[in-house]
C-alpha cells in the first residue's frame, strides 16, 4: 500500500499517477483463521483494524455479502455527534467522537470530519427544559453542549423559517464539536488500514450456514467456500437476526426496519451547520455536503421489512419538514433517494456482547445511529473478542438487560423497535 | 431482470395496498402497523423469562410473516396481514379477532 502524504501526491504528479498501489488486497479466503468477522461494513472493518492494531491479532478475516461500502455504510446521512445522555451510552459516543476527531490520521485517510456543530431546533418552552437537562447532564460528563438563544441562532442560521412556522423556533440545542464525516471515506479509510495490518477483507463471500461442533461454532459456509475460525464476530446490522437464527440461537430483541435518506442537486455554500428539526410527529434532519448536495432524512417507513427501498408517504413526510423549517430549498430537485435496513432494538441501544456460545461475540442494534458510533464500536468490540470480558462502558450493553429489567432507553418510547429514531 | 424490475416497481410507484375486509382495498397511509401478530403473550403469573421472550425478543422474519395493521384512519379495525418483508407482497388479509372472521365467514 502506498502512503498517502505530500511527496507520494507530488511524485505521482510527475508521473502520471502511476505509483498508488491497490487500496486493499483481493485474497483467496484462507482455510483457517483466529478471528472471522462477519460484515464488511464499517463496525467490522474498524472491530479487524482495532484488534489487528490495538491487540495484536493479525489472522483475521472480515466477510463482506456484497462490496466495502455498498451496504448501509454508503447508505446513511452521515451525521457524527455525542449528544446521549445515559450512563454507558455518553461515554460510549464521546469516545467514538473523539476518535473521529483523529481518525484522519489514523488512518492516513482523509474521511473530511468537519465538526460544523449540530443543531438540534425546540419550539417549546417544555423542549428548551428537557434540552437542557440532556445538554447539561453532556457537560457534567465532560461533553461540549450549548444553548442557543433566538437571536443567535438566527446570526448563524439567517434562513430558517422564522417568521411564520406553524411552530415558532425558540432556540436550539447545540453541540459545536459534531458534525459529519464522508462515509466513503471512512469505511474504505478502515478497509485500507485493515488490510495494511494483515487483514483478509473477502468480498463477494455471503454466509449461508454455521456449522457448530461441542457449542462452539467451528465452520461458516460462504458462498465461497467453508472457512473456520477460532472466535466469530457477528457485525451484520440489518440482517443479524438472520444470522442469529443461522447459527441456532432463536430470537433477539431486534426488528428490521427501512430509513431512507434523499440527496438534492448541488448548490452553493447554503447550511454551515447539521440542522435537525423534531416537533409535531415530523422529524427531519439536514445537512450540506462538500459537493454542494443537501444531505437529508426522517423518519422510518414505519412497518418492518428488508427491502432496501423506501415507500411514498415518508417521501412526503420528509419534503414536508423540510419546507416547514427551510422554505427556500423548495424549488430543488431530488438527485438520489434510498433507503437501508436497520437493527432497531427494543430499547434504542446497541448490543455489543458475548452470547450463548462460547467463542461467538456480537456486534447489533444500531437503529438510525450506527454511523457515528463506528469507530468506538469497533475499539470496544475488538476489546471484547481479544479480553473475553466487556470494557465498563458496555457491561451493561448485553441481551440479558431486558430481562434484568435495566433497559437503555434514551427516549423512554418503551419496547416498540420503530419508536426509536 | 424483469423479475427485480418488477419488484422494485411494485414498492416504490406503487404503495404498499391492504385490502380491509370492512372498508375495500386502501393506501397503507390510511393504517397504522401494530407488529408481529405471532406474538402469543403469557399469562399474567407466567415467569419472567417467558414475559421478556413475548415483550421483547422477536423472529424478525425475512419473507412472509403474519403481522398487525390497524385502520386508523378507516373503520379502526386491527387486521392480520400476512405480507412478505422482502417484496411487501400480501398474501391475505384478516380481522384479528377471531370471532369477527367467523363471522366475516359466514356472511359469504
């Protein structure tokens, strides 16, 4: 792999960008490996990377169905941020967000973070209250939060509807040091720096059986071929229930749903911030990308399914939204518009934890916010496989909550997995 | 190919339509989705670990799978779909209570 710096850009200049090598090797599978991880998405290349890196576990391979972006890592909005307020769960995203902070570096992979801040809107004096607790209780945890008043909210957002929404804006919640990344970039970034430590990244591979021997797993059919592993990471959002079931271990506390995202044609520099307006049974959530694009999306389809294809209502749902807060957008056309398939737990949080068998870990239950989690994700999720034992930030991010009755529900919206936007 | 194009037509340009026994063949805007209609849920001195299964844990079936609808904005009755959650295909459709299709039965 070549490095990515000034002289390798200045040289490759000179000669006619002929000396980058592959970004990534495309291996055979081999027969054997210490650690298979299961989604070729970013929580599994970041969960090879950080154990090649941070555990010294090299033999690892990591099993893509399709190819390295093409699922709900190219699929989302892109929005990176930290504002959580339960225990386990600040730290957690904090974490993920400061990673973010470096992962450029990292990486040697230029994943174009750019902390633009995040501006959550409230229309009620009920919403600044509950915003300011969670905003609060962020900075007594050593998170950045703010917030803003009317009038300086309209200095730095001038073109939002101010002057007749049916519900006024009052102020915004405020996270300056969130923003978003290129997601890209950051799932080949990952793929990259895995491969460059030693990790087999096998595309085209889908799983099609586990074949256990004494509890343990100790084969995965793929379509191309049987490969064994000494430990097995599941990190297949969307489909982990499939997987669960592949492998004999019943139901999980997960159901799939479907959240689309829109793209516009590109315009000048317009929205300098991520703008996220919820009030009223309408949530929408907006940004600019580097090409000019606004970026945005809300809620669910609303029933469960595995198409990766939205439904009409929630198109008109979201153009809705959309011209409630920001009337001017209303003459763009739409570029692109897709939707992905989400692990929505029972209670808004992730599961990263071992499970009945013994050398399997797993790695779900993302709902919308997978994206911005990924680097942490797989910082505690190569911890868990390499340690056998959960970091203190994720012990109580396990399967068995729900029967211990310590759900870690952000939104109080109770056991319904399409609640928890 | 046409197979997927078909599909793919079938979920987006077309909405998903439920046929309400009651009320005729409608947009599914006018229902609102309740979930997995397998769900047996346990008597109320059933231990804990069979109300967390029926509360908590689910089949997340990818393919045909029974489910609830409720017109909402309809006649308000809850129906049992059996739809498919890869191509959103319904198979039938029927009120959830099991005296209501006795009855719907026995009218035709």
């Amino acid at each position: 792999m070549t490095k990515f710096n000034a002289w390798n850009v200045f040289k490759n200049g000179l000669n006619g960008q002929t000396g980058w090598s592959r970004q990534w090797r495309d291996p055979e599978p081999k027969e054997n490996y210490d650690v298979i991880i299961i989604g070729g998405g970013l929580h599994g290349l970041a969960t090879a990377y950080y154990l090649a890196k941070n555990h010294n576990i090299h033999n690892i391979a990591v099993l893509e169905k399709g190819w390295i972006g093409g699922g709900n890592a190219g699929r989302n909005t892109t929005i990176v941020r930290s504002n959580y307020m339960l225990p386990g769960n600040h730290e957690f995203y904090e974490h993920s967000l400061k990673l973010w902070e470096n992962l450029s570096h990292e990486l040697n992979y230029n994943v174009m973070f750019s902390q633009r801040a995040h501006v959550s809107l409230f229309h009620s004096p009920g919403a600044k209250d509950v915003n300011a607790r969670r905003y609060n209780t962020m900075r007594l945890n050593g998170t950045d939060g703010e917030l803003w008043d009317l009038d300086k909210l309209k200095k730095n957002i001038p073109h939002l509807n101010y002057n007749d929404a049916r519900f006024p804006i009052m102020g915004a919640a405020v996270q300056p040091r969130a923003g978003n990344a290129r997601h890209d970039s950051a799932v080949w970034g990952y793929a990259r720096a895995a491969d460059s430590l030693g990790v087999d990244i096998i595309q085209n591979c889908e799983v099609t059986g586990v074949t256990r021997q004494n509890g343990d797993i100790e084969t995965i059919q793929t379509s191309r071929g049987n490969i064994k592993g000494k430990k097995v990471g599941f990190a297949v959002a969307g489909n982990t229930s499939r997987l669960w079931q592949m492998a004999g271990l019943g139901n999980l506390p997960i159901e799939s749903h479907k959240l689309q995202a829109f793209v516009t044609e590109s315009i000048k520099p317009f929205l300098d911030h991520v703008v996220v307006y919820g009030v009223g049974g309408a949530h929408f959530y907006i940004s600019q990308s580097d090409k000019g694009s606004l970026v945005f999306g809300g809620d669910l389809d609303w029933y469960k399914s595995y198409a990766q294809r939205g439904n009409l209502p929630i198109v008109q749902d979201v153009a809705e939204a959309a011209m409630a807060i920001l009337p001017s957008i209303g003459r763009l056309r739409l570029l692109r518009h897709w939707a992905g398939v989400m692990d929505m737990s029972m209670d808004g949080t992730f599961f990263i934890c071992k499970t009945p068998i013994s050398n399997l870990y797993l790695n779900a239950g993302w709902n919308y916010g997978g994206f911005k989690a990924s680097p942490a994700s797989g910082w505690y999720f190569a911890d868990l496989i390499a340690n056998e034992h959960p970091h203190k930030y994720i012990q109580n991010h396990h399967l068995e909550r729900f029967e211990q009755g310590i759900n870690l529900d952000e939104r109080g919206a109770g056991p319904d997995p399409k609640l928890h936007g | 190919m046409n197979v997927v194009l078909a599909q793919i037509q079938s979920c987006t340009v077309n909405m998903i339509r439920i046929k309400c026994p009651y009320c005729g063949e409608r947009d599914h805007s006018e229902f609102a989705y309740g979930g997995d209609a397998s769900i047996k849920y346990p008597n109320l001195d059933a231990s804990k670990e069979e109300w967390t299964e029926a509360i908590f844990f689910r089949e997340n079936i990818r393919g045909f799978q029974k489910e609830t609808w409720h017109h909402l904005n309809g006649c308000r009755m809850w129906l049992e779909v059996d739809r498919s959650t890869i191509t959103h295909e319904i198979k039938s459709v029927k009120p959830c209570h099991p005296d209501l299709q006795k009855i719907m039965e026995l009218k035709k």
